[in-house]
C-alpha cells in the first residue's frame, strides 16, 4: 500500500526554510561557547519549571523507544536467518529434482 503524505500550506514550507535559515545566521553571528551557554540556560528553565523527574521520564522514554527498536531490528534479523534457511533447503531439494530431472532425460534422449 503507498503512504500518502499530507502536502503542507506554503506559508508552513516557507517557515521550516526560514527557521532553517535563521539557525544558520545564529550560527554564523554567534560562539559556540555562547550557544552552548544558551541551551544551558534553557536546560535550567525547563527543569525550574517541570522539576528534574521530566528530564528522568525522558531519559525513561528514550531508552524503552530504544528497546523497542532494537528488538524490532532483532526480529528482522532472525525473519531474515530463517528465510536464508529456507531458501537454502529449496535450493537443495531443487537440485536433487534437477539433476534426476537431467539424467532421466538424458536417458531418454539415448
């Protein structure tokens, strides 16, 4: 089935590039040093804010999203094991049919 994606408003677009924009001139005009202080004093004010159990329920949240992850990326690997097994064992019993299949019709061909 094709996913659809929703077609965004222009004046949507038109922001994203902006915003993209704007960080890049940030970027140029400002340290990284003064950057850095400045998404520490955000750090701050969200944990004045929520208390430090938000950052901990993200880190909690974080790491489940991983785990998650990881087992899916695990299944697949073992979907995948299995189907080389099974491909594999076709292969065989193909090979068997095959060459019976090739000596009885050189038999007959004599």
């Amino acid at each position: 089935m094709r996913e659809t994606r929703k077609k965004l408003p222009q004046a949507q677009v038109a922001a994203a590039v902006n915003g993209r924009i704007g960080g890049r001139r940030r970027a140029e005009l400002h340290s990284a040093e003064e950057r850095s202080n400045w998404a520490r004093l955000g750090g701050l004010l969200i944990r004045e804010k929520f208390g430090p159990d938000h950052f901990r329920k993200l880190r909690a949240e974080r790491s489940f999203r991983d785990a998650l992850r990881r087992s899916a990326q695990r299944a697949s690997a073992e979907r995948l094991k299995k189907f080389e097994r099974l491909i594999a064992e076709a292969s065989r019993v193909l090979e068997q049919e095959f060459g019976k299949l090739s000596a009885a019709t050189e038999l007959s061909e004599q």
